[in-house]
C-alpha cells in the first residue's frame, strides 16, 4: 500500500481513538459529511486537509508519520505454513474470524458451543502467531495491520472457495439484507480496468464501514459477506454452439 494511503488509514485510526467522526471533520473542512466519507475512502487527502484533521486530535503530521510507522509493525500477511495450521482446525478458523471482527471472549462463548478452555487455547495460538495479544482477563487486542489480508490462493482463500461458496450462492437472495445484481456486456479493455477499479473502491468502503461500526455493541452488527467478481463471458450456456 502506498505510504499517502496508509498515512490516511492511520489518521482514520487516530480520530477513532479520540471519538472524533466524520461529522467533526466535515465542520473543519467545511465540507458534507458524504464527501468527507468518499475523500476517506478514497484515500487522496491534501496536505493542508490533513494538517487540519490531525488538529482535531492535537497532533502534526510528524506525529501522524511515527504513528503510521508504529503501526506498520503489525502483521500484513501470515505465511503459508500458519494460514495451514488455521485452516487445518474449523475451531482455531472459527475463533480467528470471530477475533478479526472484534469479537470478545464472552461473545464467543454466547454464541458458539465451544468450551471456554478451547477457546482459550485457540486465542493463545493466534497470540503465538501475532495476530492477536491476549491480555490479562482473556481481551483480546489486534496486531494486524490496516492492510492485512490472506494469502492469494493461500489456504485460508483455497477453503472458503472450496466449502464455503456453495452455501452462499445457495441463497436466494431476496431478504432485507441481501441483493444480487447479474449484468453482462461487452466492454473495451480501458472500460474494463476503470470498471475493476471502482470494485477495489467499493471493496475498500466495506473496509471503512466496517471499522466505522466495530465499536457498537455485537447485537447491532451482522456478519456480511459481500462478493464483487467480473470474468471474461465465456458462453458456457452455448458451448456447444460454438464454431
């Protein structure tokens, strides 16, 4: 990720610590609170608008620089061989999605029929992995960093693929929380690639929101699981027709 994006996540990250929102930071730039939400997402900020939104937590950009470089030590990807040892143990996979969305101990424990002694044991796997700190009373801290990810056709990439999308696309889509849209065309090269481009947006607003909702009580967040794809039409339906 380049450095001018991850200083914006990282001024994003200092708001949230000191309870400043995007509302506070619309009245300094004088700007809706929509625009300020697309600039953020965006990821392209001015140095003059960063200056101004670093104010609102008392802090320079200097500060913002050793606050981003702090938090570049914290883990962006796991090797293969612990994203094997994850995905080899559906208890361990469970309670490592649970902690990446800031889950708590107790949380698991109402939700899931797991006892509190594995539980443990699991969270102090992902502590030994660095992806999380567990600290005394069992809390759980995060060590991942803003831009953390699995590994590209890794194992943990290769399981939801092979289990998991089934159980997706067996809904029908047609509850309050849910939509599929299916479109096809034709489009040049150029179209395409700006096309791609909007997906890695909207993907990086699922991020914002995400972060945007973490601190509200468990009962007012759902597990969503969004997916953005577009591939060549490759006329399976009329294979046969094909010269």
């Amino acid at each position: 990720m380049p450095q001018t994006q991850q200083l914006v996540d990282t001024l994003k990250f200092a708001l949230k610590a000191h309870k400043k929102t995007y509302a506070h930071v619309a009245a300094v730039w004088e700007l809706s609170e929509a625009s300020v939400k697309r600039l953020f997402a965006e990821r392209n900020l001015s140095i003059m608008r960063l200056e101004q939104a670093c104010q609102l937590v008392g802090m320079e950009i200097s500060d913002l620089v050793q606050l981003m470089n702090q938090r570049a030590q914290n883990i962006t990807q796991l090797t293969r061989e612990q994203e094997d040892e994850i995905a080899g143990d559906r208890v361990l996979l469970l309670v490592t999605v649970c902690a990446l969305n800031r889950w708590t101990l107790a949380e698991i424990l109402q939700h899931f029929t797991i006892k509190e002694t594995e539980a443990i044991r699991c969270l102090a796997r992902l502590d030994r992995l660095k992806i999380i700190d567990l600290l005394p009373g069992n809390r759980i801290k995060l060590l991942i960093s803003a831009n953390f990810h699995w590994r590209e056709n890794g194992p943990i990439q290769q399981l939801f693929h092979g289990r998991l999308q089934d159980d997706f696309f067996d809904s029908r889509f047609d509850r309050q929380n849910e939509r599929l849209l299916v479109v096809n065309g034709m489009l040049s090269h150029k179209s395409n690639a700006m096309l791609q481009k909007k997906m890695e947006r909207l993907a990086r607003e699922f991020d914002e929101l995400n972060d945007d909702d973490a601190g509200l009580p468990l009962e007012q967040r759902h597990g969503v699981t969004m997916v953005v794809a577009m591939s060549d039409w490759r006329f399976g339906l009329f294979a046969d027709l094909r010269r």
